[in-house]
C-alpha cells in the first residue's frame, strides 16, 4: 500500500497530470514555479546567439541545421516540447500504430527514434560540454527502433517520454556557459560543436515532425 502510495505522489510531482491521452497537460513539475525559477537563472546570458559555422558539423546535418528558424536555440528547445504535445493531443492508439507502407516505422517508432536520438545527441553534447575529448561513437537507428519495443506501450506513454526527454535536454543547454557552447568534439567519426549539436536536435525533431504531418497523418484512414 505504501508503495502504491509513493507512487501517486512521485507522479504528481514529477510528471503532468493528463486528461485524455497525451494533450493539455496540467502545469505540474514542467512549467512549476522551482523550474522556472531555475531556468531563469540559467538563461540568456549563457545561451548561444548565433548560429553554427558550416564547419562545426558534418554535411550531412545541414538538411536539420538548415530547418531550425532564428538563433535562440534554447527557446526554440522549449517551444518545440509543447509543439510536440499539441501534435499528439488528439491522436489514439490506432494512429500511433499506423505506417503509411510497409517497410516504414509507425508513429510509435518514429516517437521512439526521436526520444532515442535526442538522448544520444545530448549525451554527446554533455560530454564535448564537459570538454571530454574521448571520440564518441555512432548508433544505428534501425537497431534501436527494432530493440525499442515502442509497439507494446502506449502513444501517449511515449509522447510523455519525449516532453520529458526534450526537458532534460533543455535544462543541459540553459546551463552552459560560453566557452562550453563552442567546444569541438568527436561523434561518429566527424568534429562536431556543442553549438551545432543543439541545432542539430531542433532541426531532427523538425524533420520528423513534418514527415509526421506530411506523409502519416493524413494518410491515415478514417474510422
């Protein structure tokens, strides 16, 4: 009983209350008065104004680079986890188990890479931040997605991971100084800047945010 009870609380407390699936989340932990207190704290004289060099990532991110819109990549990080919430507020589980041929991943799947890379390119960010200059390996997504198991859990059990996820990986770039933003790392064999890395995460959200809107829901047959 107790248990069950610590549980409840750990879960009003650290995650949004949900009405119906994932979609207006009740401003608990998220948006609560300690973490904006904190983030505030953290903010703007840290954060990257400017935009990376061409030579601070390998050329095949600049298609995600080139989607991110402005300079103020800390907000664009925060205002993409509520987009992201918007996008699946109405969707049900048969959406999320839709694919729009079959050898794509479903919604769940493309759910799941996103939370997963996201993780990987923050992680890789900690370490260049942290001015670890222990080359970092690459991953393979296909791998991932199959071993990730995204079918047997619920969409918005996973569109709750990625707000939680994209939090984590703003609270890490609110808390960075200058110098941090533009060390040089190595990931998968090519330099790549802490600076490009959070542009990189936007743009990747962005990319796959727009196959989800463009080519999976509204090929999605009505009920």
């Amino acid at each position: 009983m107790f248990k069950n009870r610590l549980g409840r609380i750990r879960r009003r407390r650290i995650l949004p209350a949900l009405d119906s699936g994932f979609g207006r989340p009740k401003w608990g932990a998220y948006n609560s008065a300690p973490r904006r207190a904190i983030l505030s704290r953290m903010s703007a004289p840290k954060t990257a104004t400017t935009r990376p060099e061409p030579t601070e990532y390998a050329a095949f991110y600049e298609k995600y680079v080139a989607l991110v819109p402005g300079n103020d990549i800390v907000a664009i990080l925060d205002a993409q986890r509520l987009q992201m919430a918007q996008l699946f507020a109405a969707r049900s589980e048969r959406d999320g188990n839709f694919r729009y041929a079959a050898d794509k991943w479903t919604v769940k799947e493309v759910l799941g890479h996103i939370s997963d890379s996201e993780r990987i390119f923050a992680y890789r960010a900690l370490r260049i931040a942290r001015a670890d200059a222990t080359p970092l390996s690459g991953f393979e997504q296909d791998d991932y997605v199959r071993a990730g198991a995204f079918g047997e859990r619920s969409l918005a059990d996973l569109a709750e991971e990625f707000a939680l996820v994209r939090s984590s990986t703003s609270a890490l770039f609110h808390s960075l100084g200058k110098e941090a933003w533009l060390r040089r790392g190595t990931a998968n064999k090519n330099e790549v800047t802490v600076r490009a890395l959070a542009f990189i995460i936007a743009g990747y959200e962005l990319h796959h945010r727009d196959i989800l809107k463009e080519r999976y829901f509204p090929a999605i047959p009505r009920a």
